[in-house]
C-alpha cells in the first residue's frame, strides 16, 4: 500500500501544475482575472511563472530537474515538474 500511495501521490504532483493552469483556463471568472493580470504586468512568462511558485510553496513541492513540453492546458507551453522529494 506504502508504495501504490507514492506512486499515486507522485503522479498527481507531476500533473499539478497543468491541471492548475487548465482550472483557469475552463473558468470563466479566473480566465477572465488571470487575462487583466497578465495585461496590467505585460508579461505572460512572469504570471505564470509566479503560479507556479505559488502552487510548489502551497504544497511544499520540489523541482525534480525535469520539464513536461507538452501540457494540455494551451495557457503554458511547458512546465517544470514538481515532486514530493
């Protein structure tokens, strides 16, 4: 069970980010708010950016040194993997 529930757990921590980014972009109300935020910084590559971190510090994730290039939200072109250790 030990090792179904990392293995799970891991899983799901690779795929936060872009589920995340696909949360916004199926909302109505935060599409709307993340598009007057990125049109006040002027930069889609630093909101996105700061997403990120905030999602890694909410859920005390590390980077494990790999990229995901192909996100199924079309809000990220790519995005760095996170993992519990």
């Amino acid at each position: 069970m030990k090792k179904f529930k990392k293995k799970v757990i891991d899983s799901f921590c690779e795929t936060l980010t872009d589920k995340v980014f696909l949360m916004i972009q199926n909302d109505r109300e935060l599409m709307h708010e993340y598009l007057k935020i990125i049109a006040n910084s002027n930069s889609v590559a630093s909101v996105n950016s700061e997403i990120a971190k905030e999602i890694k510090k909410r859920f005390k994730l590390k980077n494990v040194n790999q990229r995901n290039f192909t996100p199924e939200s079309f809000l990220i072109q790519t995005y760095e993997i996170f993992g519990t250790e």
